[in-house]
C-alpha cells in the first residue's frame, strides 16, 4: 500500500495566495504597458515609438513586455483592439439612451464623430492602423467593431419604415461605408469640428429623406 502524503491547508493556502499575487502583478504590469503605449503610439505614432520608451514609461523590463508582447505590432494591434472595443461600447452605450430609431441613428452618428475628433481614437484607429497593421487586417478589424452597429441602426430605420427586408444588407454596406469615409475625413481635417458639423449635415439629409418615404420594400 502506497502511503498518501497529506497536504497542510495552510500550505495550499499559501500557494494560492502566491498564484493571485502573480496573476495580479501580471494583469498589473500588463495594463501598465498598454495604458503607456496608447499615449506613446497616440504622441509619436507607431514608427515613432520604441519599445525601450514603452518599458521606460511603464516602469518594467523588456522581458515583462516581452511575456506579454512578442514584438512591438502585437502590442500596437492589442492597443489598437483596445481602443476600437472602448469606442464601440461608447457608441452603444450612447444609442441605448433611446428607443425610436431615427433618434438613436442620429445619437449614434453624433458620438462616433465625437469620438473621431478625440486624438487617441484619431491618430491609433484611423490614421496608424491602417500604415501598422496593414490595410487588409485594419479593415478587417474596423469593420468587426463598427459595421455590427451600422447594420442594427439600419435594421430598425427600414423596419419602422414598414419593410426593406431584402435590401438591408446592401443598405447596411452603403451606410457602413458613408460612416467610414466620415471618420477618415473627420481625422484627416485641419478642422476636424467643422469637418464632423459637415458630415454630419450631410448623413443627416440623408436619414430625413430616408425617412420621407412611404416605404422600402
């Protein structure tokens, strides 16, 4: 008979304390790293900040980055992910304020250009992501955040329009295509406020004549 080797509670105790400490400090140093790098990658862009700056700023070594990060594109793209994710929860949480339609599109319009003039969002989403990642995996990535919400607020104008079943998707890829060619002209701007009042006088002629029709279908 083999004999068990019994195990002290204290010492699981103890090890699991130890395990949360490292998870913790881990969760930690890794947040530290992304909150530096999204103000470094906002000031300097993405070919004008190193990782030597990013470990100097987050006040770890190169092998805390580096457990993390694998080289500096994965850093940006998971700075990068970050951002697009905090602006689609804004966008979302900002059209929930409303239930009718019209108003939640024109909500949803007036806090994605906000967002579009703010710098963070400006210089990492639309003017570094598409030079860093390459055009094909930005594109790919904008387009999980924001064609989602495009495609429900079109979903619910055609509905209370009485129809349109069958030309959502077409209406979705028009509208997604308006909101992104804003947002590159809202960034792009010298004056990126009066650049966001253009557009959105523009999208907004379009929802009040969209809404002026007896019906889609």
């Amino acid at each position: 008979m083999v004999p068990t080797t019994k195990v002290h509670p204290k010492s699981v105790l103890r090890a699991a304390r130890k395990t949360t400490r490292r998870q913790d400090y881990s969760s930690s140093t890794k947040r530290a790293l992304l909150d530096n790098a999204t103000t470094l990658f906002t000031d300097h862009g993405y070919a004008g900040t190193s990782l030597d700056e990013v470990v100097a700023a987050a006040r770890v070594t190169k092998g805390a980055l580096y457990h993390h990060f694998p080289s500096k594109l994965a850093l940006f793209e998971a700075v990068f992910d970050r951002v697009q994710e905090g602006t689609t929860r804004e966008v979302e949480k900002a059209i929930s304020a409303s239930k009718d339609p019209w108003e939640r599109a024109q909500i949803g319009l007036e806090k994605f250009l906000e967002v579009c003039r703010e710098p963070r969002f400006r210089r990492i989403c639309i003017q570094e992501g598409p030079v860093a990642l390459g055009h094909e995996r930005w594109h790919e990535a904008e387009k999980a955040s924001s064609l989602g919400i495009v495609q429900r607020t079109v979903d619910d104008l055609l509905a209370d329009l009485g129809g349109g079943d069958n030309l959502n998707e077409a209406f979705g890829a028009v509208f997604y295509g308006a909101i992104r060619s804003a947002s590159e002209y809202v960034a792009d701007a010298e004056d990126p406020n009066a650049a966001s009042e253009e557009v959105q006088a523009a999208i907004g002629a379009i929802l009040a004549g969209m809404r002026l029709l007896p019906t889609i279908g």
